[in-house]
C-alpha cells in the first residue's frame, strides 16, 4: 500500500497543473499562478514522501515526468500566451488565436525536451543539468502576480513595463526556456546533513529566498530564481566538474 503513497501524490500535482489550465483559459491567469505553486508543493512532498518511505518505482518517475509537463509545461505556457496576448503592444493578428502569442508555446516543446533528458541523463543525479522545470514555472507564474502587485503600488510601475509588453515577455519565455535544455550544472536543492560548510550554497539561497519575499513578495520570486542560478556558477557542483 505504501508504494502507492507517492504516485497519488504526484496524481494530485498533476490535478493542480489541470485545474491551473481550466483558470488561465478562463483569464484568470492569477488564480493559475497559485496552481503552479501549489503542483510544486505536490512535486516536492512526492519525493519526500518515496524517499522516506524507501519505495522507488518506474511508473512513478515516468508518471511524474507526465505530470510535470502539464503543471511547469503547459500550465506556464497558457499564462505566458494569456499575458502576451493581453499586451498592449502586441502585433496585431487575423486570426482567433494571436499567432504572435503563440511564442509562449516554446515552455512546453522545451519543458518536454528537458524531462525526457532528465530521465535519460545519468549525470543528473546529484545535481541539474539545466533549468529543473519548476523552477521555470515559478519563474514565470511571478509575472502575472507580480503584475497584479504594481497595481496596488505607484512604486511598482516598472513591473508593468515587463508584463505589459509583448517583446519584453517574448525574450523572456524564449531566454527561461532555452535555459531548461541548457548545459549549465545546478546545484541540487536536498540537504545531504545540516552543516553548513557542506550546503554553503543552499543555506544562502534559503536565507536570500526568506528575505526578498518577506520584503517584496511575489516580485521576490524571480529574484530567488536568479539567485539560484548565479550560486550554482559561483558553486559549480563537484559532482559535474569531474565527469
């Protein structure tokens, strides 16, 4: 019975990533955000919960690459395609759906890509290889809160000029999703023991994560992300540095 506890979790990530997409095509993209965030609980608590319980499946690593590609792929693809194409500068299009916004559509191809590799890659497996996929979505699902945020703040008028405009969201989607098939290595976020000279990386990462969004919230969020990818140049794992 036990062995089944994580591929239900992993079902319930996979559910969250579906009810996002049925709120970013009702234009609700911010309830959609919060989809994404609560699908990467689900994704985390998965692993926590098969390591914890010692039990280990091949139907569970497929299945939670599927359910990835619905919740960090297409879910984050609809909100970007949602923002693009609600842009005030975005070139105009005939048709029913913006063919311009459709740019969005390259975070779910690549999404795709990143997670067949990551099953196939032995490399990866103390640390990434490339952008991990939820980290990609949380990246990208800030937007549409961080935009919601500026409404509420005249300070925050600079944040309009990124989520409101269609080239600025384009070289975005296209740079965050290039990074996901990228060879950069990435530190892994689990914590080998509780020493700090052994998770220097980490702990920095977790204390700049608690106080950007202690102080800026939702705009905190692609900050961390940024974060975490300049201490993995700084911290090159050893791990990808030998092979």
């Amino acid at each position: 019975m036990k062995k089944h506890i994580p591929n239900f979790i992993t079902t319930l990530n996979l559910f969250s990533g579906c009810i996002g997409i049925i709120m970013a095509l009702q234009y609700r993209i911010d309830y959609a955000a919060y989809f994404i965030a609560i699908a990467a609980l689900f994704d985390f608590f998965d692993g926590l919960a098969a390591r914890l319980l010692h039990v280990k499946s091949e139907i569970g690593k497929e299945l939670d690459s599927l359910a990835d590609v619905v919740s960090f792929g297409a879910l984050p693809g609809i909100i970007m395609y949602q923002l693009m194409a609600g842009s005030t500068n975005v070139p105009p299009s005939p048709a029913n759906i913006n063919i311009f916004a459709l740019v969005a559509m390259i975070i779910p191809v690549l999404s795709a890509v990143r997670l067949a590799k990551f099953n196939l890659d032995t490399r990866q497996t103390t640390s990434f290889i490339g952008l991990p996929v939820p980290a990609n979505a949380l990246f990208l699902g800030s937007l549409p809160l961080m935009k919601i945020q500026a409404d509420y703040g005249d300070s925050l008028s600079w944040i309009h000029a990124i989520t409101g405009n269609y080239y600025v969201l384009a070289i975005i989607a296209t740079g965050m999703s290039l990074l996901l098939v990228s060879e950069i290595p990435l530190i892994s976020l689990k914590l080998k023991n509780l020493r700090f000279a052994e998770n220097k990386p980490q702990f920095i990462l977790v204390a700049f994560g608690v106080i950007s969004f202690a102080l800026l919230t939702f705009t905190a969020i692609p900050l961390i992300i940024l974060a975490y990818i300049l201490l993995s140049l700084i911290f090159k794992p050893q791990s990808e540095l030998q092979k």
